[in-house]
C-alpha cells in the first residue's frame, strides 16, 4: 500500500468562494486560512504523513490588485504569529519555500522566526511555498551550482531547490487541472488529485478519501509491476 509522505496542495478557489457569497474576494483568503490550519493539524495527526507544502504564494501572484496582495500578506503575518504556539504544540516544524527577499522585513523576520522556533519539532513539516515558482526555483538552484567543477549531476540539482523532497500526492481544488508552476521537478512522479471544492469548502473528510484513493494506486516510477 502507498504511503502519501509527503503531500502537496495548491488551494484554489478562496476568489470564487467569496463571490459567490457576495462578499469580497479577501474573505476567501480569511476562511482559506482556516482551512490551512485545520488540514495541517489533520496531517500532523497522520503518522505516515512527513510533509505538507501548501502553495500560499506565487511569484504570478504579484499581479493580483495591490490591496488584495496587501491583505494576503497580513492575513499570512497573522497567521503565522498566533500559529507558533499551535505548531509547537503539535510537533509542526515550519519551513517556507520560495524567495522571501521580496517580503517586507517584518514578514521576513516573522517566518525566520517561527522557522526557528520550530526548528527543534520532528512531526509533520509544514512548508508554505511564498513567493515561489517551480521556474525560479531551479534557477535559483542553478544559479547555486553552476560555478562547480564537474557536471551537474541530478542529485546536485536536487539538493539546491527549496524543496528537497519528492512529492507522493498532488491535489489542487477549485476544479481547474493545471500545476501552476508548483513543484515541478518534485513532482514528477506524483499523483495527481483535482478536487471541484473550493478551498474554503475543503474538509479533512474530501483529503481523507483522497489519501484513502492513493493508497490504492500502483505507482510504476516509468518501471515495469
Ligand atoms: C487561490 O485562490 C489562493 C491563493 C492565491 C492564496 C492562498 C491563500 C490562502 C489559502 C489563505 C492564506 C494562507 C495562509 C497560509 C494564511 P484564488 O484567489 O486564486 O481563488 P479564485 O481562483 O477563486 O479566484
């Protein structure tokens, strides 16, 4: 039977969410939020689950009206500010992804903080992906490496990215089929689950049925039964 290890989730949806309950787009973020938390402390409760990255962030999302990446961003300081406690108490270790140089120095010094905070943690990890896109994070990898001797070996490249960690499952809500330029490399292999739900519909119940789904799968990695 598959073990999901190490899980991946684009959470779509929060825009549509709030539309549709005529309010305004940023209170899909908040009730996204929510969620996050909820999901997190599902998968830290799953001893076969080592990893949840959640893409909270991307490097397209700079494009989005000025007021709602405003709002995202304190939305995300917030969080994670009342989180700390939350993620000690639940072994949660706390590692974001992507290039956070772009942030403001408060939001820098609040995610090195609560990295650090939880660096001693050894259940779940928790890695949001901010300001992050599979592209510029193998350039950045590349970048890292190039100046070496010898020619770059898979494993170099690997080793250099955010994210060091192959993806078992994939799953976006909010009913669109594409990867959005998340965990490109990591998840060449993985399954992927869309879901119609939108993100601040989705339930431990939907990602438990999705788990219960994979497990079943047979994974070949390009080999043969
Ligand atoms: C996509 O929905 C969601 C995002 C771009 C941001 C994800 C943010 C959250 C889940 C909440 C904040 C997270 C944390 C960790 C505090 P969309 O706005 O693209 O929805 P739409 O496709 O319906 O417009």
């Amino acid at each position: 039977m598959n073990k999901a290890r190490h899980i991946a989730i684009i959470m779509d949806g929060n825009g549509r969410w709030a539309e549709q309950r005529e309010k305004k787009r940023v209170k899909g973020h908040e009730a996204g939020a929510k969620v996050v938390r909820e999901i997190t402390e599902y998968c830290s409760r799953d001893k076969d689950i080592e990893r949840l990255t959640l893409y909270a962030f991307s490097t397209e999302n700079w494009k989005r009206p000025r007021l709602e990446v405003e709002f995202l961003m304190k939305l995300l300081q917030k969080y994670l500010e009342s989180e700390l406690d939350n993620y000690i108490q639940n072994n949660i270790r706390f590692e974001p992804i992507g290039d956070i140089r772009a942030f403001s120095k408060s939001l820098q010094t609040t995610l090195k903080n609560v990295k650090e905070k939880t660096a001693h943690c050894d259940g779940l990890v928790q890695s949001l992906a901010l300001n992050y896109g599979a592209h510029d994070e193998i350039l950045r990898a590349v970048n890292k490496i190039k100046n070496c001797q010898n020619d770059i070996t898979e494993a170099m490249l690997g080793n250099a990215l955010d994210c060091k960690h192959s993806v078992d499952l994939l799953i976006r809500t909010g009913g669109d089929h594409r990867l959005s330029n998340f965990l490109l490399w990591q998840a060449a292999y993985a399954e992927l689950f869309f879901s119609d739900t939108l993100w601040p519909d989705f339930t431990t119940n939907e990602l438990g049925k999705i788990i219960k789904d994979f497990t079943k799968i047979e994974r070949r990695f390009g080999g043969l039964k």
